[in-house]
C-alpha cells in the first residue's frame, strides 16, 4: 500500500475527528460534550484535534455545515410552479428535518441516546451558541441577509414583482424574510416545545404568504467608489458553488464580489445593478475562517438545499455563492487580505479582469459600469474608460 502523504494524513485524520466528533454531539449535545471525549472516540490526542479546529464550537459548526452540505435530497417533494407551490414545498422540505417530526424519535431510540439529543436534533444548540456571542451576531444578521436574496431571487422568477410605472424596482426580499422568520421561529420552537409546531399548518401558513404584498423595492446606495477599469488575466482556483451544491464557473464572464462577513448585504447591489443575464458570483470571506467559515457553510446549505428540492431549475437562483475558506479566490481577485469587512468587486470578461472597485459600494460600482467599447478597449488604467452613474443604473 503507498504511503500518505502529509496532506492525504491530515485529511484523513481531519476526517476522523469529524466522525468521532458527530458521534459526540448527537449523544450528549453541544454543552456536554468534551473534546477529550472526541479524541478518544477517534482514537487520536487531544492535540490532533486541535491541530485541525481552533475549538469546540468551531468543531461544531463545521460537523453541521457537512451536515446540510450532504443531506440527501428529501424523497417525493415536488417543485413548485408557482410561487404558492414554491412556497408550500419549502415549508414541507424544511418541518421534515425538524425535531418531533419523527426523525428525531427513531434517532433517539437508537443505542440509548437521550430523547432530548440524536441524530436529528443535534442542531439545536447552534442558535443558542450564535445568540451566547456578540461576535456571531453581525455575520449571522448579514448571513440571513443572504439567504432572504437567495429567496427572493426564486420567488421573483415564479412571481415578478409589480412595478407600476414610476415606481423604482419592485423586489419580494422582504417577503423572503417574512418566510425564513416564520421557519426558523418553527425550528426553536420544535426544539424548546416538542409536539407544538403543527407541520401542516406550517405549511398551509407558508403557501399563503406568497400572496402578501409588501411594498418593497430596490433602492441603490446614495455613494460608491469609482471603478477602475484593470486588464490582467482571470485565473481563478476551483471552487463549488454552495447554490447548486456542483463546482462554480468561475471563468464565465459577469461580476465576481468578495464580501467579508459583514459586507454580504452588498451581494444584492451586485444583483440588482447588473446587466440582465449577468452572472453574479458572491465569494465569501473572514478573518475567523476557523468558526465563521463553517457558519456560513451552514445557513447557506440549509436554505440552498431546500431551494433545490422546493424550486424548478430554472427558478433557482442565478446568483453563485462561494464560501473562500482558503482565501485562494478572494487572492485570484487581486485581495490578498482579507476580512469580515472586505468589499471588492470585479468584472471578468473573456478570462481577464476588466474592472475592479474596492471599498463600501464597490458592488454596485462595477455592476452598474458599462464598458465604453469592447473588452479589448479597456485596457488602461483610467478610469474614463468606465461609466459610472452616480446614483441607480
């Protein structure tokens, strides 16, 4: 047998600890775990654990991102056409992984686990932990943020949003908030009061909150820095799309923005900005890759996998997420440092960058730049080389 490498040892051993430490949670829960414990389980030093997660709680977080990044497709749950269907199927994806709903019973059942852990419940304290540190606060507020875009981009592909004429842009983001509210406030719930969430009701509630009308629209940011037009090769690393759960076209032209933890908000002045058809990609970083990174694994997985099963395919969300834990991308992007209020954005047009903005409203800046002439003309560094309107597109 060939002998492992150092990097194939520590992913091995990485692995390991993942195991023994889902083992660990789903048993005892998050406050009575011990890493000594998890050591053990692994048959490793408590040393080796710590050689790979900086701590407990970023343990945690990473063993329910791989979670919800892996969790098979729910079984018989068909996309909805409409925005009531849409709705309705999302409800129905996401009450089935609550506790109570008969998943956490049979796990709890299972090897003499308390009725209070399991398999199925060992999410339950990840809430309490983001709300016990005021540091998780802002990138959990701005991570939600994400998730109401992601939303609310497939809401509007099933139902555009009314703009009557002289009205800026409609949008259905805080519809989307309206729905993840009411299905998180259904997670603590189940978890603090089992038996009392109602899952159909859930989802009888869910369907008909498609038909609230919530005046909402876009309205750009009132400043941003100018964008410089750039021309250097794009060469980007290979990354997945936390989206579509499949590997990110990073060399396709459109507009490429690495958003620090409390910059994700901006992800929407991209969107909403662009060109229609334009590819936006949305690379996320921090300076506390170690804990953050894994938390934004998780909320994005959550949501992005019930959006596969509850939205048709071409109702998915155009807009690609990245979760940069090596900052290998952001560095692609000319950001070699990177953190939780990184905001820069570029503009990639056959495989170089064409445009660049740093700073608050870069987004927006290179989204709303329109080149004067083709790629080829952009060359220099000037900055008269892009148009760049001081207010909306």
């Amino acid at each position: 047998m060939a002998r492992l490498n150092r990097a194939q040892t520590q992913e091995r051993t990485r692995a390991r600890v993942l195991a023994a430490a889902r083992e660990e949670f789903a048993e005892k829960g998050f406050r009575a775990a011990r890493i000594d414990a998890v050591a053990e389980r692994a048959e490793l030093t408590r040393g080796a654990v710590y050689s790979n997660f900086p701590g407990k709680r970023a343990l945690y977080f990473t063993v329910l991102a791989e979670r919800a990044e892996r969790a098979p497709a729910p079984p018989a749950t068909e996309a909805g056409g409409t925005a009531r269907e849409a709705l309705g199927a999302l409800a129905r994806t996401w009450v089935a992984r609550l506790p109570g709903t008969g998943f956490a019973d049979a796990g709890a059942a299972h090897g003499g686990v308390p009725p209070q852990y399991g398999e199925a419940r060992i999410d339950v304290d990840a809430l309490p932990e983001i709300l016990a540190d005021a540091r998780l606060a802002q990138p959990f507020v701005e991570l939600m943020k994400l998730d109401a875009l992601l939303l609310a981009l497939a809401l509007e592909h099933v139902r555009p949003p009314r703009s009557p004429e002289g009205t800026p842009p409609g949008r259905l983001v805080r519809l989307a908030e309206t729905v993840l509210t009411s299905l998180h406030g259904a997670r603590q719930l189940a978890a603090a009061a089992p038996g009392f969430v109602q899952p159909f009701d859930m989802v009888s509630a869910a369907e008909r909150l498609c038909g609230l009308e919530l005046n909402d629209w876009w309205a750009p940011p009132p400043v941003h820095p100018p964008a410089r037009a750039e021309d250097r090769p794009w060469q980007p690393p290979a990354a997945v799309d936390a989206v579509r759960a499949a590997p990110a076209p990073l060399h396709e032209d459109g507009i490429v923005a690495v958003l620090g933890l409390h910059r994700l908000s901006a992800a929407e002045e991209a969107v909403r900005a662009a060109p229609p058809g334009t590819p936006v990609t949305v690379v996320v970083v921090t300076g506390d890759p170690g804990e953050l990174m894994p938390l934004a694994r998780l909320v994005v997985a959550e949501l992005c996998g019930c959006l596969r099963s509850a939205f048709p395919r071409a109702a998915w969300p155009a807009l690609r997420v990245v979760c940069d834990t090596t900052g290998a991308v952001a560095a692609a992007a000319g950001v070699t440092a990177v953190d939780d209020d990184t905001e820069t954005a570029i503009r990639i047009e056959a495989g170089r960058v064409v445009g660049r903005a740093d700073g608050f409203g870069a987004c927006h800046a290179v989204a709303s730049a329109r080149p004067v002439g083709s790629a080829s003309e952009i060359t220099g560094p000037r900055a008269a080389d892009v148009r760049v309107p001081v207010s909306g597109p």
